[in-house]
C-alpha cells in the first residue's frame, strides 16, 4: 500500500471515531434514555398547533353550542280510532256519533333554540312553539327545564319561550345589515333529533322571498349551511362568534337552500315579546317586491331602486290611506329605500298608531302619502270555493312559452282559485320568457303591461308578436305579485 493510501485510509478511520464520539455526547440519537429503541430518529421539536386558532368553526361551536338548546313540545290532539271518523261521506250519515269514540293522545315535536339573556330567555321559531301545551329545554350539559311561552310573532315565524335557572350561557346578537353575501356562518342546532350538530357554509343570498302555506316573509337570509327538520330555531352564528340569523326553513328537494330571519328584524320582535308579550309594531299592510328594471321601465319609473306595492290587505292602514297596487315606495320618514326589506324594517321600527310618511310614484309621478300606522293582525286562513260544474272547452294562447287559458269552473277549481278573473297558466315550457318571469302552473294572470286582462285576446294584444319588455300581475296563492322579463 502506498503512502497516500495509508494516509487517506487513515483520515477515514479518524472522521468515523469522531463521528461515533459525537453521537455518543448528543443525547442518544438511536436509544431513548432507558436504553429502549426510540420511534424517531431525530430529537427536532415539533410545533404543535392551536385547532380553535387555525380553525374558527371548531372555536364557535366550543363557545355557542353552551348556549343553544334542543326544544321538545308536547301538544295534545284528539284521535279517533275510526279510520273514517273525519271522511265527510261518513260525517253526514252519523254526524258526530264517531267522536265519542276519540281519545286524547300527545302529539311530539322538537326543534332548537338559544340563549339570548342570562334571566332564561329564549328565541325560537313560532311554529316549533305554537300550540304546545308542554315545552321542555335541553341544555348541553345534560339539565333539563320546563319553559313557560313568553309570546310569538306568527309573521315573522318567531317566538320567545322562558326557563329558570342560573349561571345560564346567552349568546351575542349581531348585525344582519353588515352581513355580506359569501361571508362564512355556522349552524347549530338539533337536526334529526341529533343534538348539538354543527355545519358550516356561506350567506348565499339577502332579501329573499319564501312563500308556502305558513310562511309569506319577505327577507330572509339564504344560506348553504345544512339545516334539516329539527334545526328550526337555532342560531346562524358568523365567524366573530354573533348571531346574524335564526335557522327557520328549507327547500325539502333541494341542496344546500335554507332560509334564516335576520337578527336584526328578531331584535325588533324579540323585545316586544319580553316587554308586552305580543307584537305592537306598526302595519301598513301590503306585500312588496323589490323594483325591476323592467317593471320600471313600463311604469316610467325614474329610479332603479324601491319596493313595488304588489298587493293590498283589505281594511289595512295602506287601503284605508289611498295607495295602490303598483305604487312604488322609494323613503319611508325621508329615508330612501333601496329594497323591500328597507320598507319593512322602516314600517318594523314603529309602533301601531304612529304615523309614517311614505314618498312614491304612481304613473310616473312623486307623490307623498302621510299613514297612521296600524297594529299587526293575526294570520287568517283564506277560504276557498269546491265543487266542479261541467263547461266547454276553454279558449286558449300559447304564447311566451306558456299556455294560459281563460277560467272556467273546472279550472277554478281544479287550481283552488278565489275568483275567475283574468287568464290561468296551465302550462310552462322550460327555457322560455315565461320560465324567465317566473311563471307556474296554477297563476292567475290580471294585467299585462298595465292593463287588465279580460280575454285571450286582450293578452295576446297587450304581449305584441315580439315583447320586448313584459309586466305582469300574477295572483298566486291568495297574494298579487309582479313578474318582470327585459330582454
């Protein structure tokens, strides 16, 4: 071996002893202290992260869920053994000879609340409470109380309900008018009976309409948070931990569609609950949309921003002081409104006998109308006409992608219409103008374009062969609505 050989066999033979020597001095890079074989292979610390830092929904439901609660109610209906105790044909041979056999029986419902005041109040929604004839709260930590109905607002679909107990949790009420469109919110409540569940998503939408058979509320929230039967009632909580809605519907065949009423209008209501035990804020009494573009160019408005007059109760403050469907309300007390939810938080923020002055156009003209203010009714159940009587065929129009025919009295009763007034939409076809303005089956069809519509022909006339602009007032369930398409 030569002399370099030797040489650099020895650096190697030193390097290695040195390396040996300094793992030996660092602590037992290759055993734990007790001789054991370690799990790692480098004593470098690792950085261990803050889940309610990095993640603010798990932060929120730490901090809320406390304070909301799962609703039980207890109502007791009667029930009659008989499978035929209520079929019409039986009531009139035997009368009500089959009632004597009914027995009362509890009907249960649950739904979700939350703390909103450390004396035990509660907010919820009106149709998880209404009717109850036993109300029980169940809170996170396992106690149970009995809740007494402070009040509710049937309109709104709220109510207050009331436990006693201490050191209870509350939650805190946010700004709905800030909340954006986009901004992340969460959801608690009880769906399914599965306690305290939390999903999270975004506000998808502001001042949206929801029309059923218990509910005609313009203004609420629309969000994709899961909310399923259940969660009625619960919170709508954004990332600052504030409540911005109460969890209160959905659309049953859809994904990702529920509905909240906005804190803001549930402050107005709530407080008038605890204070009176009813609502005593003002009513004007019309239902509203929001101004189009198209309706106003037809209506020569000179404003792209209002709220449309689309129907009018009878008997109500607004009837009563000369307004009209089709007037649209642009201020209400010198504030100008830019929506529908303007006008009703403005009408909301004033007590039943104050007055208002509303400024608005009709026929292109700026008019003012000061209303004394009237107090909330209670919600009536229209009734409606039965019995078919056989008639001939219809006259029909296919126009705009409907099919509208005028109004015979199988037709009347076939879609449960209050008058034969106008023309009735029998049919939509996919993609087409009327699709666009919003037509279904079952409307009732008064004015085109300003005018009203006797006849197939007066409709057909007042479209034109190729509109280019169409208003139209549309009965439907009972209300007058505007349906708009510009193209």
């Amino acid at each position: 071996m030569s002399k370099s050989n030797k040489f650099l066999v020895g650096v190697i033979f030193l390097l290695l002893v040195a390396l040996s020597l300094s793992l030996t001095d660092s602590g037992n890079f290759f055993t734990t202290k007790n001789g054991n074989a370690a799990t790692e292979t480098a004593s470098v610390p690792r950085a261990v992260g803050d889940i309610y830092a990095q993640n603010p929904v798990a932060r929120i439901a730490k901090e809320c869920s406390p304070a909301v609660v799962n609703i039980d109610t207890e109502t007791m209906v009667s029930r009659s053994p008989h499978p035929f105790a209520n079929d019409p044909f039986f009531k009139e041979f035997f009368g009500n000879e089959l009632d004597r056999w009914s027995r009362n029986v509890p009907m249960r419902g649950k739904g979700s609340g939350f703390i909103v005041d450390a004396r035990g109040y509660i907010l919820t929604n009106n149709h998880v409470a209404e009717g109850a004839d036993k109300i029980t709260v169940t809170m996170l930590d396992g106690r149970h109380f009995e809740a007494t109905l402070v009040g509710r607002d049937p309109t709104f679909d709220l109510s207050v309900i009331q436990i006693k107990a201490d050191n209870l949790p509350s939650l805190k009420l946010g700004d709905s008018d800030a909340a954006e469109i986009g901004e992340w919110v969460v959801a608690i409540g009880n769906p399914l009976g599965f306690e305290n569940t939390v999903t999270a998503g975004v506000i998808s939408g502001k001042n949206r309409t929801l029309q059923a058979a218990d509910i005609d509320f313009q203004g609420f929230m629309q969000t994709d948070a899961s909310i399923n039967p259940g969660n009625s009632g619960g919170p709508l909580i954004n990332l600052r931990g504030e409540v911005v809605g109460i969890n209160t519907a959905i659309v049953p065949y859809a994904q990702g569609i529920g509905f909240a009423v906005p804190v803001n209008m549930a402050k107005q209501v709530m407080n008038d609950l605890i204070e009176h035990g009813e609502v005593k804020r003002g009513w004007l009494g019309v239902t509203l949309q929001t101004l189009t573009p198209g309706f106003a160019e037809t209506y020569k408005i000179p404003t792209n921003e209002g709220a449309i007059i689309s129907d009018i109760s009878a008997g109500s403050p607004a009837e009563m002081s000369g307004f009209k469907r089709g007037d649209v309300i642009v201020s209400v007390d010198g504030k100008g409104v830019k929506s529908s939810q303007d006008v009703v938080l403005a009408i909301r923020n004033k007590l039943m006998d104050q007055d208002a002055t509303v400024e608005f156009y009709r026929d292109g003209k700026k008019d003012k109308i000061v209303v004394k203010l009237g107090a909330i009714p209670g919600k009536d159940t229209k009734g409606r006409s039965s019995g078919a009587v056989p008639s001939s065929a219809p006259k029909q129009s296919i126009r705009i992608g409907a099919t509208v025919s005028e109004i015979t009295p199988e037709l009347k009763t076939r879609y449960k219409l209050s008058s034969a007034d106008g023309l009735v939409v029998v049919s939509v076809e996919d993609e087409s103008i009327a699709t666009e303005l919003g037509l279904v089956e079952g409307d009732q069809i008064l004015e085109v374009n300003r005018r009203r519509v006797a006849s197939v022909q007066d409709y057909e006339k007042m479209l034109g062969r190729n509109p280019q602009t169409v208003v139209m007032l549309v009965q439907r369930n009972g209300q007058t609505l505007y349906f708009s398409y510009k193209k």
